[in-house]
C-alpha cells in the first residue's frame, strides 16, 4: 500500500479534491439511505406520504384553477394530468433546493467533527429528493392509466428536463447552502422563495395562456425564470405534443443553470473550509 | 522517520463582540456594510466598532514533528488550543498560517459517536458511523461483529439508539471508532466519559493500537492516563506550545503550573489581618515534606499547616480547631489543639498530614480559633485551598480513585494451599 500523503496549508484547495468525493461516495450512499429511512420511519404513513400530498394538492388545484377560476388548459389534455406533471417536477425542485439550502447547517454535529468534501451534503440531499421524485412519478403514471393517457415519443426527453431540474436545484441551493451557514436568517427566505415559484411557474396554468399576453410588459420577465422551459419540456416529454412548449424557453434554462452551477460550485468551494468557523 | 510535521501553524478566530460566535444575520452584515461605505455618522459608542472584531489566536506559532510509533499527550488547560490543533490535524478547519505535512492515513475521533442518528438501530448506525469515519461498507462487515462484541450490545442490535442508555451509546461509539485501522489516531478525551470498566478497555484498546506501531494523539485532562499511554507529551498555554518532551517531564511540569495551590498567605500588621478585636490571623501554611525533587504535593506527600495568629486578650483558655473540607464542601476531618492558657501575644499552631492519606482532588483548609473549648473567636473559613496530584504505582487503571482519603492500610492476600482445584 503506498504511503498516503497529506499537506495542510491555508487556502490549499485539495489537490484531489475530486478523487476524494469519489472515494467518499459509499459515505454520500449512507447519508443519503439514514435520510431516507428516518423519513419513513418517523411517519406513521411512511411512503404514502409522498403519495397523498401531490396527490390532495393537485385536487385543490383543479378544483381552484379549473373549476372556480375557469383557467383554460391545453386542449387535448385532462387539466388533472397538467397539473400533476407540473407539480411533479416543482416539488422535485423545490424539496431538492430546499434541502440543499439547509444540508450544510442540519449536519453541523458533522461539520465540526469530521473531515470528508463538503459537498457529500447537497449531493446526498439531492439523492435523498431524486427518490421521492421517483416515487411521485409513480403516482402520476398511474393518474394516465386512469385517465387512459399514453406518453408518445416525446418521453426520451424526459431524462434530459430531470437532470436539468436537477442541475437547477444544486446549482440555485449550493449558493443558499453556503449563505446559510453564514447568515441564518436565510433560512427563513427559502420557503417564501418556493412559494413565489409556484406562482411565476407554469404549475397550476399553462404557459399557453401566458403566451396569449405576448405584447405585455412583463411577457418576458416570465421566460427569464429558467424554469419556464425545465417545467414546460417536462410536462411535453409527458403529456406529448398537445403540451404546450416553446423550444427557445429551455436554451434560456439550459444557459443559466450551467452559468450558475460553475459559479455556486466555485463560490461553495472558496468557503467550504471555513463551514466550521462560521457555523 | 516523522508522520507528522508541523510547522509554524497558527489559527485566529475573529470574535464577534456583538453576537457572539456564530451566525451573523445578513441585516448586520449589510448594515456594517452600508456603514463603511457612507461613513459620516460616527457609531454611538466610540470604543464599539473597536471591540466589535477581536482577532484570538486559538493556535500561535506552533512547531513539532511526531515519529512513527509515537503516543503522543496532549495536555493544557481548557481553552489552550488543544482541540483546535486536533481540528487543523484532522482537515476539518485550516490553519490560518503554517503548513503541516501528514504521512498515513489519519482517522480522528473528537466525539464517540459522531453523526449517530436517534432513529436508527445500532446496527444501521454502526454503518453511518463507519462511514463517517472513513471506513469503507466491506470494512465495516468484517469488523462488524467485532465492534458488537466490543461494545456489548448483542441484544440492542436492532433497537434504535434513541432507547440506549448513555453508556451503552458511548461504548458502541467507542466500540465503532476502537476498530478503525488507520495509520494515525487522533483522540480528543473520550475516556471522560464511560464507566470504570470501559475505560479501562478503552485505555487497553489503545495501547495495543499503539503497540502494533501506529502513531497516537491523545488530547486529556486525566494525567495518570496520559502518563500511562503516552511517551511524548505536548504541553499548551493560550495557544502556543510551551513545553514538549518526556511525558512524565512535561505532566510535572504542566501539574505544578495548574495547581491552584496557595501555599501561603501572611499579613505583616494586626491591623491589615482578618480577624476581630480578640484575635488576628497573621499567617497559614502549607509546608510540605517533598522528596526525590516533587515540586507540587501529590498522595505521598506528607505536609504541615502551620497557622500563626495574635491574642490580644490578657489571659484566655484558647484552641485551634482545624476542618478540611472537599471541594464539594463536605468536611473530611476536623482536628483540635488541647486548650492552653496564654497571655497577649503572637501564637502558632502546627498539624501534620501524612502522606499517603488524602486521595487526589483538591481541598479547602479552615482554622478556628476557640475559647474556653466551646466559644469560636473567629473562623477563617476559606484558610487555603491547595491540590493533591494524583499518584499510582503498579496500577493499570487510570479512572478517578474513589473516596476522599487513600489511606495506605495494610492489607494483603496470600496463598492457602495450593492445587486443590485440579481434577
């Protein structure tokens, strides 16, 4: 066994840094199966959780947008579906960014005793938000086979709008990660945050009816928010061509969730190394 | 051929004298901000803004170099720096200035247990913890029902922690950490925690890590244990390393700079010394009987309170009574002079401890002086508080000794008759 070499130096970014998130990665597996297992065992309804929650809220939903409103949805479609892949997709979102935001300060007791990359933290709170998605995708295939609704083609890019989602929560949640650590009160920020998100994002209502605004002012405000485009090509890759979806929105996404993971990731790195001083 | 070599490595917190340490909100920090750049308003209180960012120096300068096979001590007063080394050793915060040079694999134990979740059973925290600590998943399975026998948790397996009692938390933590395999373990004072018995299997566990040649940190405030494990100590103050060399050396050295031994105090006139109209206190004392160049008492040490005091009565039956107290204020002894009649004048009064009779710990002497056998002229209560080091011979158990007299009585076994118990 060759003899394992270590320098500590102020400022010195590991060299290896890379290699040793690697290596820690069976510590990123085990952090990532105590969060998922602690979840369903403190609750009473364990996996139906993440069941019934989409599932009363996309009702709400209906019955609000569609019913009492009288929000048009796109035609072809069953409104229910509509919301549920939007809903799907934002609570994807919205619980990966949230627990990435906090994923530095609930797992200080580790912080100050430990040493290992601190970015195990988000990555395994994204894993931890990656399994409950898969679970309320499973509730939404059901929904199309009672609604007899069959995905075409169109479905082979829904890994391509899941990983962009992804994308988008670690790179937007690694910038709250570090802040928290710093300034609590951020923390306090976050979930009004994903409750203005809910309302800019095309979740409830369909971008089709924000489209029939073009020549308004705030038009293009709307399609700065990049995920326009992630929730849009999601529900299309589901819902299929009857979805609406406007191609130019997601090469908007596309650019700023890269442009911001560089720099949430060259941010997280310059501080990560004073966690434990700060928090 | 050294593992570890550390040179000029220093740390400085920045204390916030407005918070505290810790979070900042943003408001504060915007609002420092905001004031730097339109500046003009002077801060109400001028010497604020000063104290408001206090540079401390948790480490100063600090230089050594650690041989292979080394066990080394880590010893110094809370807030020396002892664990914020442990911190820059173990990568979890980096040194502000200086460069450490590591050779092996390190694994650091600061807390038992670390990262142990209430929720989960022993057996899925045996994992987490494994992890934590760097040990891969294959590791853990081979050493998996070693670890269980060590902390003695069979029949918990499956239980959450949450329903451990404390000791039961702490030994499987201990039980976890006993069998990693690095090259280099650092400890910061997990034997302060346990019972008796699993400390002592603790204390054995690492000298048969140390035995088989790897490198040992070992942070304490219990000296015997430092003294029995470790061939090399360390010794900080505020930050710098004041003193490194041969344990029992730098131990003494360390012991007779803690102590909170006073070992006199004097007042030159009647008129400056505590006592009343009748009496005055004009000295008490602490001499004791050192041999073989101890500078600070320890168990063995015989020592003499002498207690000088003026009577300015013309004629009066007077004794000294003498209480010594714990620190925890239970009185341990009280001992009496015979009442003598005595004329205005200066008085003295001397009682002999002998060594091998107080256990360690630290101890509060009060002096009475009294009149007629049954009036107390005056108490002093607080007479003089000193230390009593800890001292054992021959004895591979390191946890506090009970009670608060070690007596040296006799008592020993012998041999009845031999052989009767072979078949």
């Amino acid at each position: 066994m060759k003899t394992h070499e270590v320098v500590i130096e102020p400022g010195r970014s590991e060299k290896n840094y890379w290699r040793d998130l690697w290596r820690n990665r069976e510590l990123l597996y085990i952090l990532s199966m105590r969060d998922i297992s602690v979840r369903y065992k403190q609750t009473v309804l364990g996996t139906s959780w993440s069941l019934i929650r989409p599932l009363i809220t996309m009702m709400i939903m209906f019955f609000v947008f569609s019913k009492v409103a009288k929000l048009k949805g796109d035609p072809g479609i069953p409104y229910p579906l509509m919301i549920l892949a939007g809903l799907t997709i934002w609570t994807f979102f919205s619980n990966a960014f949230t627990q990435i935001s906090t994923s530095i300060t609930a797992n200080s007791n580790l912080v100050t005793k430990v040493y290992f990359p601190r970015l195990i933290m988000p990555l395994s709170s994204s894993v931890v938000s990656f399994i409950d998605f898969l679970v309320a995708l499973g509730l939404f295939v059901v929904l199309t086979i009672w609604y007899q609704f069959w995905p075409d083609w169109h479905i082979l890019f829904l890994p391509f709008f899941i990983i962009l989602a992804l994308l988008a929560s670690f790179a937007f949640g690694l910038i709250f990660a570090v802040l928290n650590v710093r300034f609590r009160d951020i923390g306090q920020l976050i979930p009004f945050i994903v409750q203005i998100g809910f309302y800019a994002c095309p979740i409830a209502y369909s971008s089709r009816l924000v489209e029939e605004n073009a020549g308004e002012w705030w038009h293009p405000l709307y399609y700065m928010n990049p995920m326009v485009g992630i929730i849009d090509g999601f529900k299309w890759s589901l819902l299929g061509e009857k979805a609406f979806f406007n191609p130019a929105s997601v090469i908007n996404s596309v650019a700023v969730v890269i442009l911001f993971l560089f720099v949430s990731i060259y941010f997280f790195r310059q501080r990560e190394n004073s966690f434990v001083d700060d928090i | 051929m050294a593992v570890i070599t550390a040179e000029d490595i220093s740390k400085r917190y920045i204390i916030d004298h407005k918070k505290g340490k810790g979070s900042t909100s943003i408001k504060d920090a915007l609002g420092d901000q905001l004031k730097k750049v339109f500046g003009g308003k002077k801060p109400q209180h001028p010497e604020y803004e000063h104290i408001e960012h206090e540079d401390f120096w948790a480490l100063r300068d600090v230089n050594f170099s650690v041989e292979q096979g080394d066990r080394i001590g880590i010893v110094g007063h809370n807030g020396a720096g002892k664990s914020t080394l442990l911190k820059v050793l173990s990568k979890i915060t980096e040194p502000t200035t200086g460069r450490i040079h590591i050779r092996g694999r390190i694994a650091s134990l600061l807390e038992v247990g670390t990262g142990f979740h209430p929720e989960l059973t022993g057996r899925e925290n045996i994992f987490l913890n494994g992890a934590i600590l760097g040990m891969t998943r294959e590791e853990i399975r081979k050493q998996f029902d070693a670890i269980v026998d060590f902390g003695g948790i069979e029949k918990f397996l499956d239980t959450p922690v949450k329903r451990y009692s404390s000791g039961m938390y702490v030994r499987l933590g201990f039980a976890i950490a006993a069998h990693l395999d690095p090259e280099i373990l650092i400890i910061d004072e997990v034997l302060a925690v346990g019972d008796a018995e699993f400390q002592k299997k603790s204390l054995g566990k690492m000298r048969d890590v140390s035995a088989s040649g790897r490198t040992i940190l070992f942070v304490s405030h219990n000296m015997t244990a430092v003294q029995a494990l470790c061939n090399r100590t360390l010794y900080f103050e505020r930050g710098r390393l004041i003193e490194q060399g041969e344990t029992n050396q730098v131990v003494a050295s360390y012991l007779s700079k803690i102590s909170k031994t006073k070992l006199l105090r004097e007042w030159n006139t009647p008129e400056e010394a505590p006592g009343n109209d009748l009496v005055r206190v004009k000295k008490i004392e602490i001499l004791p009987e050192y041999v073989d160049n101890q500078i600070f008492i320890d168990v063995r040490t015989p020592f003499r309170v002498r207690f000088e005091f003026w009577n300015m009565m013309d004629r009066a039956n007077l004794n000294l009574s003498l209480h010594l107290y714990s620190m925890t204020g239970e009185c341990i002894f009280n001992v009496g002079t015979l009442s003598q009649p005595y004329s205005r004048g200066l008085i003295s009064g001397e009682c002999l401890i002998p060594g091998h009779f107080l256990n360690d710990g630290t101890y509060n002497v009060s002096m009475m002086i009294v009149k007629d056998t049954v009036t107390p002229l005056y108490n002093m209560e607080e007479g003089l508080i000193f230390d009593v080091a800890d001292y054992r011979d021959g004895v591979a158990w390191y946890g506090k000794w009970p009670g608060f007299v070690r007596p040296q009585l006799s008592f020993h076994t012998e041999m009845m008759e031999e052989n009767i118990l072979n078949d």
